[in-house]
C-alpha cells in the first residue's frame, strides 16, 4: 500500500486542491493507496474539508512539523510512505516516478518544485539559488518526500526537536540508509510565504536559523505565526 500523508494546519482553502491531485494520482496506480491528513490543531476547517476529500484525520497537537508528519507515519498502513504539503499540488507522473525509484532500490527522496503564481524579484532570485543547492546536495524540499517504511523507521522518523529544515535532515539520514533519489520532475507548491513576506524578514529569519539553529521555535513566525493573507488571493475569508 502506499500512504499519502499530509500534515495540515489551517489549510481549508489549499487542502482541497491538494487532496484531489493526489487521488488523480494515485488513479493512475495498480496499487492500493490511503490519504492520511495529520490535522495539527487547526482553528478552521481543515479535518472537515479532508474528510469531504476522501482522506482519514488524524488529529493532533503537536504545532511542530516534524512530530505531525511522524503521528501520520505512525498511522499509516503502507510500506511506501509519500509526505506532501497540504498547499502543494502533485501529479501522476511524479508519483510513478517516485515509486519506480523505491521498486529499484532506492530508500527515499524527493523532486524539484515550482511555486505558483508571480513572485517578487528578490523571491525569484533567491529561488533560484538554492534550487541547484538543494540538487546538488541531494537534500528533499518539504512539500514531496517519499521513503520506504523500512528505511523511515530506521532512521527514526523525522527529528523532532527541530522547528525547520527538518526534511534536509531527513534526506540526510535516508542518504545513510543507502541511495536517495531527487528525481527531474517537479511539484508546484505555494508561493503565498514569499509573497506575503518582505525581502528583509525572510533574510532575517534566515539569519536567526544560521545564527540559532533550528532546534528552537522562537523567530520562526514564517511557519508557526499568525498566517498571512496571500496579497494574490482577495479573500475576505482567508486564515
């Protein structure tokens, strides 16, 4: 079986989209599929929005990636195990792809990512720098990682006692497990944090990591503050 796991918080507006590009997907496959969304103490509508979806809720409290993608691992029946972004949209031939590097050997990995809609310059810019970086590294971004379920519980799951770049850390020990694929194609997630923030907040934050670690909550509004409205949605509504 293979589990699509999607942690969520506050996600009622992307989540939909999300949830039907996954089962297009996986009505692609010759394979028994289940859609797990890890609800991390959201306010709105979001386990409901994936219940009308198709997908089980796991409900937590967690308000830490890490510790809500390992509770929907823990709840997953597959031995294939795919993370996505609940604001992250993935095809058919991503995923084929994907299971086609466990069936030959492959531990894990992850692909490249396209964001929507226009971003500033300066995003642009910044994209376009670490794009190659995360390559040439061999690192996965956090809205497509997929591994074995052997290979995830050898390394323990995610590191929980991380705020961020918990999926770098992540294909870090799957690298240690044997080989970690980042394949051609791509999945296009949300550009809404680089468009909501300015040039100098997301440097600062950045800062703060380099400075601090990621091992802390403190500063890492970007992912754990209020949400900010997307300035390319006008939605009255939006959380």
């Amino acid at each position: 079986m293979i589990s699509f796991i999607v942690p969520a918080y506050n996600e009622e507006l992307l989540l939909p989209a999300t949830l039907r590009g996954l089962r297009g997907a996986a009505a692609s496959l010759d394979e028994p599929c289940e859609f797990i969304v890890v609800d991390d103490a959201s306010t709105d509508r979001t386990a409901a929005v994936a219940k009308e979806n198709g997908a089980r809720v796991v409900q937590v409290a967690h308000r830490q990636i890490a510790a809500t993608r390992n509770s929907g691992a823990r709840a997953a029946k597959g031995d294939s195990l795919i993370f996505v972004d609940a604001d992250t949209l993935v095809e058919a031939p991503v995923v084929r792809s994907a299971l086609q590097a466990l069936r030959e050997g492959a531990v894990g990995g992850g692909c490249d990512l396209r964001f929507d809609g226009q971003l500033p310059v300066w995003a642009r810019l910044m994209v376009g720098c670490f794009k190659p970086l995360y390559r040439l590294g061999r690192l996965a971004s956090g809205s497509f990682l997929f591994c074995t379920r052997q290979a995830f519980d050898a390394v323990g799951g995610f590191d929980e006692e991380m705020y961020a770049a918990e999926e770098a850390a992540m294909s870090r020990a799957l690298r240690r497990q044997g080989r970690f694929v980042i394949l051609r194609e791509s999945v296009v997630t949300s550009g809404r944090k680089l468009r909501a923030y300015t040039a100098w907040e997301i440097l600062s934050i950045l800062c703060r990591l380099a400075a601090t670690g990621t091992r802390k909550r403190k500063g890492l509004d970007i992912w754990y503050g209020a949400r900010r409205d997307d300035p390319a949605v006008s939605r009255p509504d939006r959380h």
